[in-house]
C-alpha cells in the first residue's frame, strides 16, 4: 500500500514539483490567452466597423482611455494640458 501511494506521488511530483497542478495552471494560461486573441480580434473588428461608418478611432481610443481613468487622474490630466498648453501661448 506505501509503495502504491509512493508510485502515485511520483507520477504526479517531477522534481519536487507537483506535475498534475503545474499542468492546469499552464492549461488555464493557454486558455485565456486564447479568449484573450479573440477579445482582440473581436475589438478590432469593432474599431474597423466605426471606421467604416466615419468615425475617427484614435479619438474613440482617446475616449476609452479617459473613461478607465478615476475622476481625480482625469481632472489632474486636464490642468496639466491647460498649463501646458498656456505655457506655449495656446
């Protein structure tokens, strides 16, 4: 019975590592990483449709940044550009 529990851990242990977990993790990697391409894909699709229909995607991708960032990031941002911009005679 000791020698079959031995014989169990070392098909799953390689090197003092636990071969059967380190084997999922890298499959569920592989698998995001996927849905992650398709994501891509999906959002470049999406980016070429607004094209099409005349709209300017660097502005869109100006927009969406703004939008993730918080409300105090954004209004610093902003005060920066003004002074800058000032600072050149804008």
């Amino acid at each position: 019975m000791a020698d079959e529990s031995a014989a169990q851990a070392s098909s799953n242990d390689v090197g003092g590592i636990a071969a059967d977990q380190l084997r999922s993790f890298i499959e569920r990697i592989e698998r995001l990483e996927e849905e992650k391409a398709n994501i891509a894909s999906d959002i470049k699709d999406v980016y070429a449709e607004a094209k099409s229909s005349g709209f300017d995607t660097k502005i869109m991708r100006q927009i969406i940044r703004i939008r993730k960032m918080e409300p105090h990031e954004r209004a610093e941002q902003e005060e920066l550009l003004d002074l800058y911009l000032s600072a050149v005679g804008y």
